[in-house]
C-alpha cells in the first residue's frame, strides 16, 4: 500500500510543464557584420596613427594588450605611431552568437619617420547595447621589438 502514494506522485511530478526557456539569443551570420566591424576596426587603427582619441570605439571596461603591457590610451594597438597610415593587410572573422572574434594583421607606416611594423591583433567585438553598432571589448596586439 505505501507503493502506491509514491507512484501517484512520481505520475503526478511527469505531468508539470518544463521551466520556461529563456529566449534564443539571435545569431548573426558573417556577412551581416563583416562591413560594419571592419568600419570599427579601420577607425580604430586610424585614431591610433592619428594620435586621436578613439574611446567610443571600445567598450568601458575593455581589456587591451600591446606587446604585453596593458593600455588605457592611445595608441592601443602595438607598433602603431602617430604620424603615419595603416592598413588591414589580412583578418578573419568569427561569429559566436553575439560575439564577434577578428584575428587581423596590419602594417604601420611613416614616410615622415621612415618607419614601418607589421602587427597582428585578435580582436572581440560585441553589439553596442543601445544598438547602432559594435563595440571593442578586448585587444591583443603585437609586433616585432625593433
């Protein structure tokens, strides 16, 4: 007689709904980002060659590595000086849900200083929250010690 209060709620507890899901978070596909991302990653780089502040770009909180040292200035990226141009030479990028991840290489130039470096950087990007955009969370750059 005791089986039977416990198959009567083992029955019982079957029968609830599952919790609720929370809601899928909406994937972006490569080709739906590539061009805006890049757009933030030129001026990115450009503000660096430029000695320009850039601090909309990147998020808050954002973590940025130059050639191993932490940075919270300009320029953030490694190798890069002001008075010249640069350029994205090569990148790849990667879509995690709402997560964009950019492995890119680039070369730093001063005709002025006579210069040049070459640079690589992996990048992560996520939307901005208030929409319009995308915003630089993380860098990790570096290049050649001259």
């Amino acid at each position: 007689m005791r089986e039977r209060p416990l198959l009567l709620v083992v029955l019982l507890s079957g029968c609830s709904s599952p919790p609720a899901a929370a809601p899928p978070t909406p994937l972006l596909s490569p080709s739906a980002v590539e061009e805006p991302v890049t757009a933030v990653l030129v001026a990115a780089l450009t503000a660096d060659a430029r000695d320009e502040p850039a601090d909309s770009l990147w998020a808050r909180d954002a973590t940025v590595v130059a050639n191993g040292e932490v940075r919270s200035g300009s320029p953030r990226f490694a190798g890069i000086g002001a008075s010249g141009e640069v350029a994205i030479t090569s990148s790849r990028l990667e879509v995690r849900q709402s997560l964009v991840w950019v492995y890119l290489e680039y070369r730093w130039l001063s005709v002025k200083d006579g210069a040049a470096r070459v640079g690589k950087a992996t990048v992560l990007l996520i939307p901005r929250a208030e929409g319009g955009g995308w915003r630089i969370v993380h860098s990790h750059s570096s290049t050649t010690r001259e």
